[in-house]
C-alpha cells in the first residue's frame, strides 16, 4: 500500500504511471487479468462481507451503503480506481466515504445559501485518516495478487472497526452539537458546521459555537 501524503505525492504517482505505461512491453495483453475485472472483484469479496452489517452494495457505483435505525444518516463507502491502470502491472484502489443527513439535506434545500448544492453530507473521507502515517490516501495495487489479499483485509478491518464506529458517532445528535457548540468544528467544513446546529440548536448556541470556533482559531494562530 501506497501512503500519499500531499497532492505533490499523487501528482508524482501519476507521472511515473505514465511513464511505465510508454516503456512497458505488455506482450499479449489478452492473456493478462483485465484491470476492471480485478477491481470489482476486490469490490465485490469486501462487500460480500458486510452483507451481514446492513451494508448495500451499489454495483453500479461500486459503493458500499448503510443507514442507521432511524434511516436519516447514511455511510456510503466509495471504491476508486483509475484510468491510467496497467493490465499485469497495476491496478489501484482507493477508499473513501461519506456521511449524510437526510434532514440537513432537507434544511439546506430549504434555508441553503445561494449557490450551495444540498447533499447533506456531514462529513466525507480517505480511509487513511484513521492512520497515524499523516496520509492524505491510501492506495494498493491490486495486480499483485498478494497485495491484493492483504489489500482486502485491511480495507475490510479499516471499515469494519474505524469506519463504522464514527459513523455510529453520528447518531447522537446532542453529542456532535455540544462538540460543535464548543468550538471544535468536526463536520466537513465550517458552513456545515453552523447549519448543522441551525437545524438541531438555537440560533444562539450557533453563535456560540461560531464566537468559540473564531476564538480557539485565534489561540492556534498565536
């Protein structure tokens, strides 16, 4: 697995893609394992294992879906892999996820700013944000085979034991908003921050909450 730790990273990864693409002799390509089918593969064994968790899988956007008892959160687990593949050579597999409220869909719909495209999400994520490396994304090359065993058995603990437990996190309303409210700004961005407690708080605590997000900023700073 391939640790990135700035864009400069992925950036550089892409290059030296293209570069063994022009230098590589692939022989008889047709007797190489195609790239999409080793990649839905992948995607199908790990979602084969938490059909047991509630867990949809989305073939068509090669996505892992699950909602919670209420059916108002909703964890969807995105697979990416890339254009630039190389059959026999490389095949790449990131992993992703999002978390949405149907109501803070509904809201932003309704009360969203000018221009704001309402989806609800909360917040959204690479798996290796539940790493120490300082990674921005994890990725593995799925033609090695045996990356490609070890490759399930990480993204299915990382789901499994780090993914799902945050998602669970969510159903506490009252939680998060304190945390918010605190000054601590943990969804995706500030703005979902502040709609988020003008759908569940007071306009009140959401100033609050925006006063001790601006203040806690200004200690960083100093």
């Amino acid at each position: 697995m391939e640790r990135f730790k700035s864009i400069d990273d992925i950036l550089h990864h892409q290059l030296k893609l293209k570069k063994i693409r022009r230098e590589i002799d692939l022989g008889d390509i047709h007797s190489l394992e195609k790239p999409r089918e080793v990649y839905l593969g992948v995607c199908s064994i790990i979602a084969d294992y938490f059909k047991d968790y509630g867990f949809r899988f989305l073939k068509s956007a090669v996505s892992l879906v699950k909602e919670d008892e209420s059916k108002e959160i909703k964890l969807t687990v995105r697979f990416q892999s890339y254009y630039n593949n190389i059959a026999g050579v490389y095949v790449g597999l990131s992993v992703g996820f999002t978390i949405a409220s149907g109501a803070l869909n509904k809201w932003q719909k309704k009360h969203g700013i000018p221009g704001q495209i309402s989806s609800g999400v909360i917040f959204f994520g690479d798996l290796s944000m539940f790493s120490q490396s300082n990674a921005i994304q994890f990725l593995w090359n799925l033609a090695d085979k045996n990356e490609r065993q070890i490759a399930v058995i990480e993204i299915i603990d990382l789901i499994e034991n780090k993914v799902m437990p945050f998602f669970d996190f969510f159903d506490d309303v009252e939680n998060v908003s304190e945390i918010i409210i605190g000054g601590n700004f943990i969804l995706g961005n500030p703005l979902t921050n502040i709609q988020y407690l003008l759908l569940n708080k007071t306009e009140d605590e959401t100033c609050t909450a925006i006063m001790n997000y601006l203040n806690s900023n200004e200690e960083i700073k100093k």
